[in-house]
C-alpha cells in the first residue's frame, strides 16, 4: 500500500513523553520514535526515560492532509490538556516523505547470501545459483522473526552447519524460538533427521509451517507451539537464539531435552551479557567452546559430557 507520511518532531521532557505519544496516536500518528534513545534490542527496562531530560519524539502521519493543517490540529490537541501548558513542547516538520510501498520496501534490504560452504539462504524472489555440493532454503519472513539477516540468525546458523559438517552429524534437533523458522530448515537442508521446531506464538508457528511446506521439509521438520516442558525426548543438538535472560531462565528445560555427548547452541544474546549466561551454564557438565560474536551478539557453543 503506498502513502504519503510526513513525520513531526515533538520536543517534550521524559515525564510527559507517554502522555505526549498518546495524544499523537488519538490525531493519527502511525509511528513514534524516540530519537537517541538507547534500548536492548529485544528488552526494554521498566523506566528508560529521565523525568527532567528533554527527548525528540519523531511522530509520522499517512495523510493527504497539508502539513499545516496538521500542525495546528496537533497544538489544538495538546493545548486542550493543563499539563502541556506547564510543560514546554515544541512541533516542527522533520521531513516529508514519498509515497513508498511499505509492503514491498523491505525487501531490498533482504537477499540471498550463503552459510559455511554448502547452505545457501534466499527470498522468494531471487533465484540464486546453487552449486552441486551446496543446498538452497527459501525463506520469507512474514510477520515473524528470521531472515538469516540478523547477527543471532547467522551466528546460529553457523554454529548449526559446522556441527552438521562433522563426521557424526546431530540427528535429531530441538530449535527453541523458531520465529520464520530458517533455522530448522536450514539444519533440515543440511541432513539433520528430524527436526522439532518450537516457538509459543501462533502466529510465527503458522509462518514456520509455510516455510517449512515451501521447502518440501514436512518429512524432516515439526513446528509445535507447544511450552518447551512439554516436549517428549532429548535430542542431539539443542538450539535457544533466545534472549539472554530466557536462555537462563529455560536452563533446566533446555538440558533436560539435551542427550549426554549432545550440543547445545545459545544466541541471541548481547554481548554485554554474555557473563550472565556463562555463570548461569557453569558447571553444568557442558564443556564450553570458545564463543563467537557478530555486531555485538554473541552465539555459545556447549557440549554435554558423557555419562560415566
């Protein structure tokens, strides 16, 4: 769908940049973004904002609307609340944007690339060429997470196919947070046997399975949305591209589905938290590889000793 957007800086201080949002989503706003703001990508803290520090909100609007018209409904909005008398806030245009085609755009910023020496990943849309040794996997994302494009996905994937390069392949997987579902069918395409793909949102579940079917993998890989504690069974390789804090949390959960001699990979965390997973997965009978990173993410590689 294509739209014309125009986005409005908003200055306000960190007290009243909820209430501030608020108003901008009641005259329309379709996004709000808060400018130098720094957050973990996937965890938000409970209170990121300084009450007294003064914040940009860049608030974009699809609308046929002349831009000053805009503007003045928007004072209008914000003069009818008391508090934004007291507190200072400003309006002004940032930029005027062109009409795009937002369900479209997003694909230039995803095309084919390749894993280790056999594993090619790529959209719909292209058709890469694929080498007699190498397998291809067709991945589109969705409303879900996962395109390869992502430091995690690609260190995961990594981690995956060097294990599934080794003389005595992994047989069985366990992909904990599938997402698009790339890394189970990756390590599918790969010779992994079979392949339990897990995540608790329906709605990447139901993505997982489209990939899945688009990749001809039914035969090798099962999407289920079912809590990880309810998973039958262990399993050769055990994957988590999760956050830091799940992977900890699903410790117990993780190793009990992890078979003695098996191999556990664990991502999606920041760099700045690696200590944390490491103390949480020390002295766990896991002998730890030495860990890999990629803009600030790093991937963990244990193995489970075996049992006496």
């Amino acid at each position: 769908m294509k739209e014309n957007y125009v986005s409005i800086d908003v200055g306000v201080k960190g007290a009243f940049v909820e209430l501030a949002s608020a108003v901008l989503m009641e005259q329309g706003s379709c996004g709000i973004v808060i400018e130098d703001l720094e957050l973990d990508t996937f965890d938000v803290p409970d209170n990121p904002l300084e009450a007294d520090k003064d914040y940009t909100l860049v608030a974009y609007f699809a609308t046929e609307t002349p831009v000053a018209r805009l503007l003045d409904q928007l004072t209008s909005a914000f003069a009818e609340l008391p508090v934004f008398a007291a507190a200072t806030i400003s309006l002004t245009v940032s930029e005027s944007l062109p009409k795009v085609d937002w369900a479209q755009s997003w694909k230039q910023n995803f095309t084919s690339f390749q894993i280790g020496n056999r594993l090619i990943v790529h959209p719909s849309w292209e058709n890469p060429p694929v080498a007699e040794n190498q397998v291809a996997i067709e991945i589109d994302p969705g409303m879900a997470f996962g395109t390869g494009t992502h430091a995690t996905t690609r260190l995961c994937l990594e981690a995956i196919a060097a294990q599934l390069d080794k003389g005595q392949r992994p047989l069985r997987l366990l992909d904990v947070g599938t997402g698009s579902g790339i890394l189970a069918i990756g390590a599918a395409a790969l010779g992994c046997d079979q392949v339990v793909a897990n995540d608790i949102d329906p709605i990447a579940c139901g993505v997982a399975r489209e990939n899945v079917a688009r990749n001809n993998r039914e035969n090798q890989v099962t999407v289920t949305d079912e809590p990880l504690e309810n998973i039958d069974g262990t399993y050769d390789l055990v994957v988590a591209n999760i956050l830091a804090e799940e992977n900890i949390r699903l410790k117990a959960a993780l190793l009990q589905r992890l078979r003695p001699g098996g191999w556990l990979i664990l991502s999606g965390i920041l760099k700045e938290k690696e200590f944390l997973v490491t103390a949480a997965f020390a002295g766990a009978e896991l002998r730890a590889l030495p860990p890999c990173s990629r803009d600030g993410w790093v991937c963990l590689v244990y193995q489970r000793q075996q049992m006496a």
